[in-house]
C-alpha cells in the first residue's frame, strides 16, 4: 500500500541468499527427518500408531523421558545461573580483558565433548577435587564421590554447554545502552527495580535463545550421559542410540528419535512464546 | 591473473588426485587378475595377526597372497548379504553371534574333516552349527583388577557382591557383548545348577544380579572409561573383563591384573567360517586349516593372551591351565538378547 513497504519476501532478491542454506538443510535434515518420522509410523501392514502406544503404555519409558527433561532443564538452570551474569562481565569488560575472556570461552569449544567428560571423571570421583574442596570446607563428612550421579552429569554438561549460553546474552548486552539503567535510577528506582523493569526486558532475547540453544543441546546429548553416568541412567537419546546400533530396531529408535525431537521443539517453542507474552508485558 | 592461474592448479590437483584415487581403487582388481588371491573378511582389530601371523604362513605354502579386509563383524555380514549371488570374500572372521544371522541367510558353507583336516583337532563345543564355522582363538573373561587396590585377588565371582566392595564394582552393560556373563555366572551363583542349564535361567540371574546394585560404580558400555576407572583406584574390579584388553593394559604396565575365579572362565566368540560361493573354496579351506593348526595357533594364542582352540597346541605362559572353561549359546542369546537388555535398563537403574 505504502509506496515504502518491502517488497513480498518471494520476489525479494535478497532471499535468494538463503537458497543454498535452505536446499542443503533440506536435503541433509528435513527430508532424512521426514523419512524417519514416516517409518516410526509404519508397520509390517502399513501405517501404524503401534509404536507410540507401546512405547507410551510402559511406566519405564515415562521414567526416560523424565531423566531426559529434567537434566536438561537442571542444566539450562546451571547454565543461566552461571551465564548470565558473567554475559555482563564479558560485555561490560575492557578491550583487552573482552579478548582474553572470549577466548577463555571459545577456546574450550574446540575441545571435544568426550575428552571434557573425562576430565570431568577425575574431577568428580571419590578423590577428586570437588570431594577434597566440600571435605575441607566442612560440607560433607567423609570423600563421596559425584561421578556417575545426575549432580555430576549435570555439572559437567554444565561446563560443556555454558559457551551457548554465554555467547548470545553478551551479543544482546553489548547493544544495552548503560544510561538506560542510569536514567532509571535519576527517576528513583531502586536497583531491583531496574533490574527487573529495564535490564531483564532487554536482554531476554539473548536469554531466550541461550535458553534455547542449551536446552536443545542437554536434551538430546549422547556421549556426555554415557561417560558421566553411564549405562544405567536412560535418556531418549541413549535409547534411540541403542536401538539403532545395538538391538536394530529402527522403529522403535525412530519413535523415540521422534519422541525427543517434538519434546524439545514444543519446550523451546513453548518458552519463547511465554518469555515473548512476558518481556512484552512488562515493557 | 594470478587468481586464474591458481585456480587452473587448483583444477590440476584435483583431476591429478582423482586419477590416483582410482587407480588405487582399481590396483586389488588387477592384482586379483595376476594370481592366487584369498580376499579374507575380519575385524579392524584382526589385522595385525593376520597379516604377520596367518598371511605369511598361507602365502608361503599355498603360494598365493592374502588380503584382509577390516571392517567389523556386522559390516562383513552386509557384504555377504549384498554380494550374495557373487562372493569376493572366501573367508570371514566374525564373532559367534554374528554367525548365527548368516548361517540362517545360507550364507557360509559348511566345514568338514575332509576339507579342513584340522577341525578334528579341536577342542569340544568350538565347532558349531554343525561345521558352520568354528572357533579360531578363545579370549576369556575373568575379573580384572586393580592389585594397589586390592591386596588379595578375587577369587570368585561371588566377590563381586561382597557388601565390603561398595561402589567400587564394575560391569560390562549388557549390550556389550562381555557383559551376558554376569547375567549367565549370576544364574549359575543362584541356581547351582550346571552352566549349561543356568544360563537358560535367566530370571534367576536377573534376580541375582539386582544385588550387586550397592556395589556397582558404574555398568560401561564404553571399555576404556572402565580401564580408566580401574587404573584410576576409582573402580576396584571390572566383573568379567576381556583376557586380551587386561593383560595387555598389565604389559603397558598399568596397575591391572587379572584373575582367574574358581567358578570358571568364560571363552569368548572368534569364529570363522567359508563362505559358500566364495572364490577359491580349496584355497580358503587351506587357510582355515592353517589358522587352527598348532604352527599358527601357538604364536596367535600368544600374541592375543588368549586360550587356543586346538587341543595339541600348548597354553601360553601366563594363561589358566586348569580353569573350568564355559561356552556361550549363542543362538539362545540371539533369540532372547532385546527382551535381556529391555529388562537389564529396568533392573539395572540407578
């Protein structure tokens, strides 16, 4: 209508950008998505809702899907808990120090997920040095070991995910006026306040995809679980893993595959509506 | 200017790489073209015993060249199914319950004294199936241990349930294949009976096994998180540990040993078979009856810390004499293994 308005986004040429990006995701994840999805819901006599039901029906595999979301939300809190305020240090850092601790945060990436899990175990066993820390500061007794507890899978899944959560609440801190939070406090509002009615509302983009990237990543982690407790802590994604390699039952590896993957879509969906509804309210 | 130069170089590389990639994809073809060749199947793990032990042995007698292939036991499987109606593997090495799937497919062809004289030679219950294949090697499992940990070896597989090892327990998952003989030895620890009839006892074995719960640092799926643990002073003892891993973790000189229960050992799956349709069927039966011969079977026993399969050949120094040896049936396993596993994630958690 308005002589200004973008034009539609199919005749926009910039969009043709993302044809390759788009036709690659399709190929390597949509259409293999779509495929599994088809076959968790075909049976030997066609299509079938067998799988789910079964699936469903067994208390145990309730118990799975517990173990899944509830250390995968344990270690998003960890993650938050620890992420947020150190987005701030990182943001509000000079140049010099910015550098150092970036690097400090990125370089860990680089190290693989198995190789942290291991260190993770000599840190958390009977011996290791959180025990000799709680003993000394007179929080527990006696060594007791954290390996191979959900405290400890959460911990060391913890410190692998933490850059994800890190990285995008600085890159939204980083654009935070300061004087905002100034004016604020010229117009009589005590810290919390402000913290609450300015900081909080402005970076919760950044916290929503932090959120989000980490939740995504601990709800379907494979090789962390493994290795930090073991065979005899189950996940969705241990089983789909099993099922697929070990027992060759592609079913029931896809429905569980599938299980997981609508799970965490509708959770990182379902928050970032109810952070959107929340932050546009209090602004 | 420059640009366009380097990206013709760039073009050069790649055509020049592409043609070597296929020559050396093709180079096999033209060597199998040449003379006697065996193209022999097996595991990754396989290939230095049999290219230093077996192939020079064969080559010489038989004047022929060996090639292995190493992949894993079930890709071999795959390579027979897809290549069904023209075999180029003569042999494959593959883990007893891997036999079973393709024996059921027809995929090997039988041994017999006539074509491998040295089957008659062996030790009871390592030919099965009727000749289908047979065993090669036997790895055992015993209780591996940490000797700075504890002072006394184990002597029984009932220490592992002795309250005064809490948390200092390891165990195979039972998805790992070393890990179905503590469901069989609990069976065996609960019923009394005789290994052969315990072991189809496995809901005694189940209920045994649940109280060793107390005791169990962590069931592994992945082995050297296990030796790490071991080695570490973390875990105590790994119940039922492969021979081979174990003791060569002890000549590296890592603080691991391993014992020999009263009870008995468990012999682990090395088979090998023919496969039917394959190339070169005489020269193929030749290279088993080499490989369970008492030339080869010393120097290989020896080599894997295992126990030989053919009963002249000598046990090596340092392998149990006179333990009780129990065998696997493997076909029982296949059958049951899901529903075990199912019922072992609902037991076993913590």
């Amino acid at each position: 209508m308005t002589p200004k308005s973008a034009p539609s986004p199919w005749r926009d040429p910039v969009a043709l950008l993302a044809a390759p990006a788009v036709l690659y995701l399709l190929v390597i994840y949509a259409f293999p998505l779509l495929w599994l999805f088809m076959k968790s819901l075909t049976g030997p006599t066609g299509f079938t809702l067998q799988p789910y039901v079964s699936f469903l029906g067994d208390p145990f595999n309730w118990r799975v899907v517990g173990n899944t979301l509830r250390v995968a939300a344990w270690v998003t809190v960890v993650c938050f808990l620890i992420g947020y305020p150190a987005a701030f240090a990182l943001a509000r850092a000079g140049a010099v120090l910015q550098i150092v601790m970036l690097v400090a945060i990125i370089l860990p990436l680089s190290v693989g997920a198995v190789v942290k899990a291991f260190a993770w175990q000599i840190v958390l066993r009977r011996d290791g040095i959180v025990s000799q820390i709680l003993v000394g500061l007179g929080f527990w007794d006696e060594p007791q070991r954290l390996l191979f507890t959900e405290t400890g899978l959460v911990l060391g899944a913890a410190n692998i995910f933490l850059p994800f959560m890190i990285l995008p609440i600085y890159s939204v801190v980083k654009l935070i006026d300061p004087r905002l939070s100034e004016a604020g406090a010229t117009l009589g509002a005590t810290p919390l306040y402000r913290f609450a009615h300015v900081t909080l509302p402005l970076t919760l983009p950044g916290i929503v995809s932090g959120v989000a990237f980490v939740f995504s990543m601990s709800v379907s982690m494979f090789v962390i679980p493994s290795l930090l407790i073991g065979d005899r802590f189950q996940t969705l994604s241990t089983l789909t893993g099993r099922s697929f390699l070990l027992m060759r039952n592609e079913q029931l590896g896809s429905t569980t595959a599938v299980i997981l993957l609508v799970l965490a879509v509708a959770i990182v969906v379902g928050s970032t509506w109810l952070a959107r509804r929340i932050g546009g309210s209090t602004t | 200017m420059n640009k366009s130069k380097t990206a013709i170089l760039n073009r050069r590389t790649v055509l020049a790489a592409a043609g070597a990639a296929t020559a050396a994809l093709a180079a096999p073809r033209i060597l199998r073209a040449q003379g006697k060749e065996l193209v022999v199947g097996g595991a990754a793990s396989h290939k230095n015993f049999v290219e230093t032990i077996i192939a020079p042995v064969v080559e010489k007698k038989f004047s022929c060249k060996v090639v292995f292939e190493g992949s894993r036991s079930l890709v071999n499987l795959e390579k027979m199914q897809k290549n069904k109606d023209k075999q180029y593997l003569s042999v494959v090495m593959m883990d007893d319950p891997v036999m079973i799937p393709a024996v059921a497919e027809g995929l090997l062809d039988p041994l017999t004294v006539a074509k491998v004289p040295n089957l008659a030679a062996l030790k009871p219950g390592t030919v099965h199936m009727d000749g289908m294949w047979c065993n090669y090697l036997q790895p055992w499992l015993g209780i591996a241990y940490n000797p700075k940990a504890m002072k006394t070896a184990p002597t029984s597989w009932a220490d592992a349930y002795d309250p005064k090892y809490k948390g200092r327990v390891i165990l195979p998952s039972l998805q790992n294949t070393e890990g179905l003989a503590n469901l069989f030895m609990a069976a065996f620890l609960a019923t009394g009976k005789p290994m052969a009839d315990a072991q189809k006892d496995v809901d005694a074995g189940f209920k045994k096994l649940v109280t060793i719960k107390p005791n169990l640092l962590t069931a592994y799926t992945q082995m050297p998180q296990a030796y790490n643990l071991l080695e570490q002073g973390e875990g105590f003892m790994i119940s039922s540990a492969i021979s081979q891993v174990a003791l060569e973790r002890k000549a590296a000189g890592a603080p691991v040993d391993i014992a020999v229960p009263k009870e008995g050992i468990f012999a682990m799956p090395s088979g090998v078979a023919l496969v039917k349709g394959g190339p070169q069927p005489e020269l193929a039966a030749g290279y088993i009856n080499e490989m369970i011969g008492p030339e080869i079977q010393a120097k290989l026993s020896a080599a894997t810390y295992s126990l030989p399969t053919n009963k002249d050949t000598p046990v090596p120094a340092g392998a149990p004499t006179n333990a009780t040896i129990f065998g696997i049936n493997w076909k029982f396993v296949a059958d049951n293994r899901a529903d075990w596993v199912k019922r072992w994630d609902r037991d076993m958690a913590m």
